[in-house]
C-alpha cells in the first residue's frame, strides 16, 4: 500500500517503490541487491545532516544556488493585449537554466554522485536524450575525479553534437547507441545493460524521475531544491504563493521538482506539459495524453505503446522531451487529479520559444518552450492578479541548430 496521509499528495512510495498502481522495482535478479543496497544507502543519507550539508554546500558554490525567481514584464504585457479587459496573469520564472551547465540535472548529478561515493563506487554510468543530463554527469565526474561512461541514442549524437562535445571535454566517453530509434529509450536499455555486467563498482545516475524505485523518489528529492526556493521566494516577493505552477515534463523531474513542496498548497494548481511533436493524432511523446500503463525501464507507468505493448518510438522536435514514457509519481499524480495534465506540439514550442527571445532577452530550451506555450494560451484567460509560475529548466544555447533548421536558416 502507498502510504498517504490523510488531505497530504505528499505521498511516499510503500515499501516496494509504489505510487498507488504505479512504481515499483521491475528489474532483473542481479541488480536486485544493488537496488536494495542503494535503498537503505539514501535512507542513511536522507538521515544524515552531514550529506545534507555537502549537497547543499555544493549547491550554493558550485551549481550557483539559489536561481533567481523573475517576473516578465514584457511576457506578461504581450499575452495580455488580446485578452479580455481585467485578464491576463501575471507571469513568473523559475530561472534554473542559469545553472552552472544550463539546467535543472545538476541539481540531480550532485545528489547522485555523493551518493555513489558513500556506497564506495569507482565508475559512473549514465544515459542522456538532449544532452543536459550527460553534460551534467559528465560535470560531477570531472568534479569529482570519477570514470564516466555516457550512452546516447546515435539520432541524439547528431543533433547535440555541441552536448557530445562537452561530454568529451569534460573527460566522458560517449558511447552512441544504434539499436531501436536510436534515442533516450534505447540509451537507458544500453545504461541498464552495463550495470547488470558491473555492478560491483559502478553507479548508474538516472537522468529523470523514472527508473526503478527508489531512483523516482530520489531524483524528485534531489529536484525539490527547485520547489523549495520558489516557494520561499515567491512568498518573499509578493507575500502569497502562487495560483498556477507550470513546467515541461519529459521523464518529469523538473515538474515533480517544482510541484512537489507546493502539493499539500489546496490553492495552488499545476499543469504539466507534455510533448505533443507533430500533432496527438500523429507521432508525440504525451505519455499521459497518448499512452497506457505499461512496463519499462523498472517502472509501472504510462507508456507509448501500441496494440501489443511494443513500446512506439516518442517523437517530439526537443529531445528532452522525447521519452516514451513518464515518471510514475505523475501517473499517480494524473489519477488521483492533483495535477493536470496538457501537452503543446513542436510548432507551438517554437513559436513559444522566439517569443521569450523578443519579448525578455532570454533564450530558452526547447524543453521550456513547451511550458511557455502552455502559459502563452492560459494566461489571456485568467484574471490580471492571477500569479503563474512557469520552469524555466534549460537555456536554448544547445538547441539553436535545431531551432535554426526549422526556420529556414543555415548557420
Ligand atoms: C532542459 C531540459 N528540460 C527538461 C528536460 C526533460 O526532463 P525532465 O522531464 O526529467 O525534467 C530535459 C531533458 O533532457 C532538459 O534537458
């Protein structure tokens, strides 16, 4: 049984990693020890102000904590010229792309590397779609003097190629998947493969808020920093929190990051954001909007999935975003109806995407985007003193070959 408190969303996953229905540990015999060994190792850590007091040292010098919280003034006028009179909210970010490495995964790495050196492991392992979250374990490896092997999805190797750059000067090596789409699925089945065979020395860091338990539960604690700054922030600022969170959900650790301080808050609403690519009728990556619970990757959630549960390929234009399934806390999340559920397609991120550019100085990812599509068609329908918080998780640097392919431009 999960275990719940009465009136809290809060939820700890039981004892065997479930989110009500969804969760678990489906994984083979031989990583079982590692994944109970890696269970009790966080539960010590979680006790232990001492790690504590190392992540977020690390936090603060290092990473560059805490990310400003913004208001967009000029976002804000411009959604605002068509809506009615009186509507239009306003509209705030969650700057976590001014990270060092330009996103939210740092947050994740840090906590995922100390954790590795508390269990006495040597070689770090990790799978990466867009590129951030192999930059940023890449980063800690380097930090901290640990091998680092990155698997990639040969699709995702071409279009990061800045991101596979990095990996590599940063000390990584990059090993490009070939097998399925050639993307994050397959780079995780490739990651998984190589820590069955080596278990004894090597920590695998998952990238989102997926995986087998207790990997859901300690990316989304590691991720919560996000969360608990903006609410202390924003109740800083503006004496009252905030009516409508908003973030872009690729496995969904950004979003469980934000939302999760904020879930027991009766007033305040969230929307995640899923990637809807070339139309919900046509190939996407919305797990939730498109998909069924299913198994992958040692987790219950929904996933792409067609008649025969063969997982189908996600497709979206930002490769974060990609994912053929999503993290189980938000299946959970989508069931018991804490946190609704939306998606945005490639034409609408971009145009989301040139938007902030012009109207605040700010390039974001591709990820985003898709979060600030989501607000740019909210946010005319909602009153003037509605506040809306909106995850800026990435900065755009990496995607603007892409960007530039679509609009026509040759770099
Ligand atoms: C900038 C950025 N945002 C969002 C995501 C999606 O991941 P998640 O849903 O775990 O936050 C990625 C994944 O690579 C990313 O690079």
């Amino acid at each position: 049984m999960t275990v719940q408190h009465p009136n809290s969303f809060r939820t700890q996953p039981d004892e065997r990693g479930h989110f009500g229905q969804f969760g678990g540990r489906y994984v083979a015999e031989t990583l079982m020890p590692l994944i109970l060994d890696l269970e009790t190792e966080y539960r010590k850590a979680k006790d232990d102000p001492a790690f504590h007091a190392e992540f977020e040292d690390l936090l603060e010098h290092y990473v560059g904590r805490p990310s400003p919280l913004y208001f967009a003034p000029r976002l804000t006028e411009e959604l605002a010229k068509d809506a009615a009179p009186g509507m239009g909210a306003q509209i705030w970010f969650k700057r976590d792309e001014l990270n060092h490495t330009g996103a939210h995964k740092i947050n994740n790495c840090i906590g995922q590397i100390l954790l590795a050196m508390r269990m006495g492991k040597t070689r770090i392992i990790a799978e990466t779609g867009a590129g951030q979250h192999g930059v940023a374990t890449a980063t800690v490896c380097a930090r901290f003097g640990l091998p680092c092997v990155i698997y990639m999805g040969a699709t995702d190797v071409e279009r990061q190629a800045p991101n596979v750059f990095r990996m590599k000067l940063l000390g990584a090596e990059v090993i490009p998947v070939q097998s399925g789409a050639k993307t994050l699925k397959d780079a995780m089945n490739e990651a998984l493969r190589d820590w069955v065979a080596n278990v004894h020395d090597t920590f695998y860091i998952i990238g989102t808020a997926a995986g087998p338990h207790p990997y859901p539960e300690l990316v989304r604690d590691f991720q919560s920093v996000i969360g608990r700054e903006a609410r202390a922030q924003m109740l800083s600022r503006t004496g009252r929190l905030p009516d409508l969170l908003v973030a872009a959900i690729g496995g969904g650790s950004n979003a469980i990051g934000l939302f999760h301080p904020f879930l027991d808050d009766p007033s305040v609403k969230m929307l995640g954001v899923e990637a809807a690519g070339y139309g919900l009728d046509k190939d996407h990556a919305a797990s939730l909007a498109g998909g069924r619970p299913g198994i992958l990757h040692g987790n219950k959630t929904y996933l792409l999935q067609d008649a025969d549960g063969q997982i189908i390929e996600g497709h979206s234009i930002s490769a974060g975003l990609d994912y053929p399934g999503i993290g189980p806390e938000h299946a959970w999340l989508k069931e018991n109806g804490r946190v609704d559920y939306t998606s945005v397609t490639d034409d609408e991120a971009l145009g989301a995407f040139q938007l902030l550019c012009r109207t605040e100085g700010i390039i974001p990812a591709l990820e985003p985007s898709h979060a600030i599509a989501a607000v740019a068609r909210i946010a005319p329908t909602l009153p003037r003193d509605t506040i809306i918080l909106a995850n800026l998780c990435g900065r755009g640097d990496k995607d603007i070959f892409t960007v530039a392919g679509h609009l026509g431009v040759t770099l």
